[in-house]
C-alpha cells in the first residue's frame, strides 16, 4: 500500500446535537437507515414527520450563595409550568 492509496474513516459512536429535534419530529431514523441499507428507493420518500424548530439559548446569572435555592427552584417552576 502507498500513501495515495491510504484512505481514513471516522466513525463517531456520538449522535449529533440535532438528533433531539428528528426523534421529536417522529423521522424513524433506524427504519430509514434499514430501508436504505436494503436497497430501497428513498428519492421521493420523506416519511411521517412534523415540522419543528429547536432553539438553544444560555443564560448565566450571578447570585448570592444564599439566594441560590430560590433563584434555582424559580427557574425550574417556570419552565415546568403548563402555558
């Protein structure tokens, strides 16, 4: 073997961020990647999936030790709590 005939794969056992948002959208990756692996004509296939965004955001805050618990189980019950 020479070196213009080395090649390299990466294989990466992580799934990427965005797989959140597929398993929510309903896409059925592993039936999708089993049909393409056997052969199936996936071209004008999109199967059964909803249409949805994913939004990230970080916020830091600085609080006193004291206040940690309060500051900490308010933001938790505000993104609990039903719209």
């Amino acid at each position: 073997m020479t070196l213009a005939d080395a090649r390299l794969l990466k294989i990466s056992p992580r799934f990427p961020g965005g797989v959140a948002v597929t398993i929510a959208a309903a896409v059925a990756l592993a039936a999708r990647s089993l049909a393409d692996a056997l052969g199936a004509d996936l071209t004008d296939d999109h199967g059964a999936y909803r249409e949805l965004a994913i939004v990230r955001y970080l916020e830091q805050i600085t609080v006193p030790v004291a206040e940690f618990g309060r500051v900490c189980c308010a933001e938790r019950a505000a993104v609990a709590a039903p719209s």
